[in-house]
C-alpha cells in the first residue's frame, strides 16, 4: 500500500494515477490498472462492510471513483464519500446523522451517500450553515461488486479553467442508525471501526476524519501539462 501521510501536509508524492481517460458507469471495472490509488480490501473483519480496490480516473468532464464493494446479504449498509476543496469552508458534522465528524484544515463541502437497500442517493452540500440535500441526482453504480461514481466538475465546484486544483476525498462504509461511525475507510485506516481483529458497531462520540486523498488537477495554461486534467496521487 502506499505510504500515507498522517498530517495536512502535502507529501511530495508524484505517482501519476494514468491519464485522462473516460470510465463507463456500469459497475464493471474498466479503469487502468494504474489508476489504483489504494489497495484497500481484506483490513476489516468482515466482507460485506470491506471497502476493496479504490481507483480514481478523469475525462474533461469530471473525475470518477471507483471501488470494491459488495454487501452481500447484509442490510442497513451505506457508503459515504466525502468530497473538498481546499479554498472552500465545509463542514464538520455527518449530514446522515452518523457518529462521522470532520476537522483539521479541510472540511468537506460535499458528501455523497448511497443507501444501498433502496439504491438512494442524495448529494449533500454544504451551505454555510447546514447540509442541502438533494436526492437521485447522481450517476452511482452500487449493484454490482464494483461500484462506480461520476462526479462532473460543475457538480464539485471545480474551475476546469484554472491552472492548478486540488481535490481532497475520503470514502466510508456505514450502517444505518445514529450510534454508527465508519466501519471502514480508504484513507483513515488507522480510524475505522472494523479491523481483521474485530468490530465496534456502536460509539457514542464522532469519529472524527482529517486526513484524505488527493488529487491534483493541472488546467490549460499550467506550465506542468498542456491539456486540462493531469492526476496526480498525492496524499493530504
């Protein structure tokens, strides 16, 4: 697995995760094999709340994430992903009502969450004050045993005529209920509730997340690329 940096500190990390390419959302994996930026399956102690394989590709359109999943016959299983920008104030509590939580430099302006038994989705944005909640608006696949998201630049607040832009995202897999934090991550492996040792299904306080992918966009007129959408993995 790579090496993860424990703080809001960038390390210089330059690990290209492929070039810009488009992904269909379908459930089936067809990103590269070097858009693999975390190898994460088989770290809790049961399969149905495991998060796999996370893998991150691009188009001139939006960035798209993808991961192992596959709930089995398990009910009540969510997924979370958390999604910001580091010129942007987000927020700091779960918008599901989850024992998640958010601090250190980077708060999530978006979160997008998946109720698996239903195939609900909302997109939840961070207004200032509170989380607006949109519901149905995304191009999430969860019915397979890979599950795929599209997130468009418009919907993520990127500027694809900027030069330069960073991306931060974490993602979760949850249960339903207000006693519940995240059973695993991608990112916080240290924070997660289920290891191969065991599993803590209720807590009483957030857990709190601060740490989290990131992906760097390079635009036209940056000196580092010449097309719009150059990923890099670098670790936040």
């Amino acid at each position: 697995m790579f090496a993860k940096a424990p703080m809001l500190i960038l390390a210089i990390t330059v690990l290209c995760v492929g070039w810009a390419h488009a992904v269909v959302i379908d459930g089936v994996n067809d990103f590269a094999p070097a858009d693999l930026i975390d190898p994460d399956g088989g770290d809790t102690e049961f399969a149905p709340i495991d998060i796999g394989d996370v893998y991150v590709a691009h188009d001139s359109d939006g960035i798209y994430i993808g991961y192992g999943h596959d709930q089995d016959g398990w009910t009540g299983v969510q997924v979370g992903i958390a999604v910001m920008l580091p010129t942007m104030a987000g927020g700091t509590t779960d918008p599901w009502g989850h024992q998640i939580g958010f601090q250190g430099a980077c708060f999530p302006l978006y979160i997008a969450y998946k109720n698996i038994d239903s195939d609900w989705d909302e997109w939840c944005e961070w207004n200032g004050a509170g989380w607006t909640q949109t519901p149905n608006i995304l191009d999430w696949i969860v019915s397979t045993e890979f599950d795929e998201i599209a997130l468009p630049y418009d919907l993520i607040g990127v500027d694809c005529t900027a030069s330069f832009t960073q991306v931060f995202f974490e993602i979760w897999v949850t249960q339903e209920g207000g006693t519940k934090g995240p059973l695993d991550l991608s990112y916080n492996d240290d924070l997660q509730l289920s290891t191969t040792a065991g599993t803590t299904w209720d807590v009483d306080a957030p857990v709190m997340i601060s740490c989290y992918h990131c992906i760097e966009l390079y635009g036209p007129s940056a000196t580092e690329n010449s097309t719009w959408g150059s990923i890099k993995n670098l670790y936040k």
